[in-house]
C-alpha cells in the first residue's frame, strides 16, 4: 500500500518517535554495560576499539590478581547462567491496582506482587543505593519449598506461564526434592541472582540480615561472601525460634546472617533502647570479691519512708554500718551529711552522680537517680540506653508470630511465621527514616514490623514487600479465610491483608501502594506483518492500549504522585 493509499483511507502520515524493545527505555537498568561503564572510568587504558583488553587490565592491577591454577574457588552447575540471568535487563512492568491499596496519594510504602527477580530489576534505577536494611527469609530447602526455575530469555513469559496468567492453567509450582541429584545447586542459582541485585539497592552503610537453617547455612555462607565479600561479613545470630525438629539431636534454633554493603562505612551498631525504666538495691552482701566501702552523702538524698533515725549498724545480709555523722530522715530526704560503709555495688557511679554529673554504666545506661527505700537500703533508677546486640537471640518465638496473625486474620493461616519483635529487633539498626524491603514478604512480618516501630518512635520508614503469587498450601485455616474475605487463595494478597489490617490497628495514616508485575508497556514491532497498514496503525502509540502512566518500568521511584495533564 502507498503512503498515498494510507492518507485516503485515513491513517495519519507523521513523524513517530517509536519506542521499541530494544530501546533502554523499555528495559529495566543493564548492569552489565553499566559495570563497564564505571570501569571505563576507572581504567580508559584497557579499552580498545571498544573492548575491555584483559591482558592490560590485569597489567594495571599488577600484583593484586591471583592467576594461580590453584585457589579458593565457590562454585556450582550453572553458575555462569546464573550471573548471566542477573545481568540481563528485565522487560516487565509494575502495574499500580489502586482500588486494593490503602492511601494511595500520601502513602511510600509498597508491596509488590510478582517474582522477586524481575521487581529488583526494575527497582535498579528508582532505588540504587537507597534501601538502609533488607530482610529476607527465602525457602530453607527442606526438599519441601518451592524454587522455581529461572528463564533469562524470557523471564516474564515463564512467570506468567507459571502463575496460570497465560492459559489460566499455569504449571505447578515446583519443590526441590532432595532426590533431584541438584539439591543445593538449584536452590543457589535461585538465590544467587536475586542477592545480586539486591545488593545494588543497599546504601553503602546498608546492612541485610537473611534467616535460614542448618540445611544451606554453610552454602549461604559462601554465596554472601562471594557476593558481599567476606569483609563485609557482620556476624551469624543464633535465633531460638521455639521450633523443634528431631533428627540425632533436637534443634531449636535458626540462624540470621548479616552482612554490610561497606563495613568501613556501616554505623558502630548497638541498639536503641527503649527508654524503660530499670531499679534495684545499689548494694550487696559484703565478699572477698565486693569488700565495703566507704560513701558520704550529702542532705537532701531522698528517702521513701516516714521519719526515721537509723541505728549505727542495721540491715541482715547487706549490713550498713554509719561510720560519720547520723542517718537520719525527715519530710522524705535525708536531713545531714552521713558518711555510710556497705559493699556497695556501683560505688563510682554513686559518687560520680552525687557530684552532680551525668551517670552512665558500663552498658550505656544513664543512671537518673539514686534514693534510699524505707528500710535504708539504698536503689537506683536506670533509663535504658543503647546496648551491643547479642549473638544470640531469644526473646522472640514463631508462636508470638502464630498469635499475632491470629489477632489480625482472627484465622491461622501460615506456618511458623516471623515474629515482628524479630525484625524490630534487627530494624533497631535503621533511622527513622529509613527504607526497608523484604522481596520474600511472606507472611508480611516485615511489614508489619515497621509499622510498629514507627508507632513507638514516631519514625517514617518505609518498607518494599515482593511476594510472588504462590498459592496457599494446603492449609484449612488459609483458605476459609480466603473464601471468607473474597480474596483469592494466594499468599501474597492473604500477605497483603494482613498488611491492611494492620494499618487500621497502628496508624490509619500509614498505607500501601499496592502493584502487580505485568509484560512491558511497549508494543513488539513486528517485521512480518503480512500488511503494513495495522503495523503503522500499531506503530503510531508506542505504548498498549490499557496502560496507564502509573504503569512502572524502572527509574521512577513508585512513591512519585502522577499529575494528569
């Protein structure tokens, strides 16, 4: 057909500024060039014609490259596609579902439905280097978790193939027997990717702590070191979870490693306290290891009791003896300097406070006051301060997690999920400000965690939940509740409702953006069209039909307002 024919039969003649799939705005950000780039930087001198020379490079590096045969080396069946699949650029698209959001317009935190691996390469651009903490509690392995196969060539058709969101049959969601000959291998190159690009997103004072058990404890060990670099190594907790499996010996305990983006960079951690309030007796009985002394106190020491003059020497265990001046009380403080000999437990902060100074003990906490009780014995009041995490955590079980999604769903519908304490207690690393994602939300304990915390300290963070749409196993609570809410019977939106529910119980003000992960915006310019008549009528909106501007590909921070113009 002629551009004549064309014009006769309506179809405008312009100039289009096509967009099509191989241009980057239609991907998400190509790290693979974008590493080059920053070498490029780094060393012009190893380029040529284009090409890295990698005989030069290791020239300019001169002693620092190991080219031995012989080295420590982790390594696996598909480890190459595996970084492969890491690097390529995702085509998808974040599709915005307002109608299940809560506080669209004012709201930054986010949960986004789909696979993990696709959403962080399409959070590259919005949000390189701006997440402070990530947590993650992926599939343990058990030979009963799901690990689906990852497909670099078209990773977004295999997501929706498997999901049902093609033929609306969808393939069944896989688990990785331990007889499948490739049990550790396939369940590394299912996380090896993901922990790639993640750790792009992390600030370069960021921190990720990712729960696991003994089964991939020691692979998950190697694979952060190989990533993060084992300097970046921050420590491995020791959780006692309350889950009990049996084998030779019964365990009770999980593990959390964490690691830094850039351990010279990452804050000296202790944990905030929170402000409650600790008192006990200043004084012991007298030993070997805590001899008596000698204190003097001066009038105005507060005491608790009625009037009272005390004898020279009173107390049965801790034994007080007045060696100057009389211990006397009256109208609730003490009337004249005394000087008492006890074995007193914190002499030099008593002494130190008495003297009018901030106090503080040797874990950081401030010592506000010290006063004496009705029978003499002299107390302290402590603030909590800030404290040295421990390596191993106990206050926190997965039956506190069962009975807070009971109270919220008023169902039980997940398995042994995260309790919130858990990650609060981790999240106490963060400010107030700060962004938090989870890309295996789960239950949505992460989410649900931040909201808590920003209820007690009045902060603003903000948290990034992925989940894909796996269906519920089979689990009766779970799917009455699904029935019961008109939801569907998939763990990320039982996830999100959880997350809604929750807002309505900590801060109505909070919200959620809720989106879906879609096919690319862009329209495929197909070559073999038998007429080029619909190929230009397609060709002249570069973007479908039932797109909206809201519609994510990358480099928008999804918190930003749209404007219709």
């Amino acid at each position: 057909m002629s551009f004549a024919q064309l014009a006769k039969n309506g179809i405008p003649l312009m100039i289009i500024e096509k967009i099509s799939l191989n241009d980057p705005e239609s991907k998400s950000a190509d790290i693979t060039q974008e590493n080059i780039d920053q070498l490029k930087q780094l060393f012009p001198e190893v380029f040529s014609e284009g090409k890295i020379d990698f005989d030069a490079l290791k020239a300019v590096l001169g002693e620092v490259v190991d080219d031995s045969d012989e080295r420590y080396n982790f390594t696996w069946h598909g480890k190459s596609r595996a970084r492969q699949i890491a690097q390529t650029p995702s085509t998808g698209t974040l599709r915005p579902c307002k109608e299940e959001s809560v506080n669209w317009d004012t709201t930054e935190n986010l949960f986004i439905e789909g696979d993990n691996l696709e959403v962080l390469k399409l959070l590259q651009k919005s949000y390189h280097k701006k997440v402070k903490m990530i947590y993650i509690d992926p599939p343990y392995n058990t030979g009963k978790d799901f690990v689906y196969k990852d497909n670099f060539q078209d990773n977004i058709r295999n997501y929706q193939v498997l999901t049902g969101q093609v033929n609306n049959q969808g393939k069944p969601f896989s688990t990785n027997s331990d007889t499948s000959g490739r049990y550790h291998t396939d369940w590394i190159n299912m996380l090896y990717p993901r922990l790639k690009l993640a750790r792009n997103l992390l600030s370069d004072d960021g921190i990720i702590f990712i729960s696991i058990d003994e089964h991939e404890v020691v692979n998950l060990s190697n694979l952060c070191n190989e990533i993060f670099g084992e300097d970046n190594f921050v420590e491995r907790f020791i959780w006692k979870s309350g889950r009990t499996s049996a084998s030779t010996f019964t365990r009770e305990h999980e593990y959390i490693l964490a690691y830094a983006k850039d351990i010279s960079q990452l804050p000296h951690i202790v944990y905030k306290g929170d402000d409650s309030i600790i008192s006990d007796r200043a004084i012991k009985k007298v030993s070997f290891k805590n001899p008596a002394s000698e204190i003097t106190f001066p009038a105005g020491v507060k005491f608790l009791g009625e009037n009272k003059t005390f004898p020279s020497i009173f107390g049965d265990k801790e034994v007080v003896e007045v060696t100057s001046g009389v211990f006397e009380c009256k109208n609730g403080a003490l009337a004249s300097e005394v000087t008492l000999k006890a074995g007193w437990t914190m002499k030099s902060q008593i002494e130190n406070w008495l003297s009018g100074n901030d106090t503080f003990d040797s874990k950081g906490q401030q010592v506000v006051e010290f006063f004496f009780k009705p029978n003499g014995v002299l107390q302290y009041v402590k603030k909590r301060g800030t404290e040295h995490p421990k390596t191993i955590i106990t206050d926190f079980t997965t039956k506190q997690g069962s009975k807070e999604l009971e109270a919220l769903l008023c169902s039980s519908v997940f398995d042994y999920p995260k309790p919130t304490g858990l990650i609060e207690h981790l999240m106490k690393t963060t400010d107030s400000e700060d962004i938090i994602l989870d890309f295996f939300a789960g239950s949505g304990s992460t989410g649900h965690a931040v909201l808590k915390q920003n209820k007690k300290d009045g902060g603003r963070r903000k948290f990034i939940l992925v989940q894909l749409p796996e269906p519920i196993s089979k689990n009766v609570g779970a799917t009455e509740y699904c029935t019961k809410e008109s939801i569907p019977e998939l763990i990320s939106r039982i996830s999100l409702k959880r997350i809604k529910n929750a807002i309505l119980k900590e801060d109505k003000t909070q919200g959620v953006k809720f989106f879906k992960l879609d096919q690319t915006n862009i329209h495929a310019w197909d070559a073999d069209f038998e007429s080029l008549e619909p190929a230009l009528q397609l060709a002249a909106k570069s973007i479908k039909d039932d797109r909206i501007p809201e519609d994510v590909q990358g480099g928008i921070p999804l918190c930003i307002k749209f404007n219709q113009i």
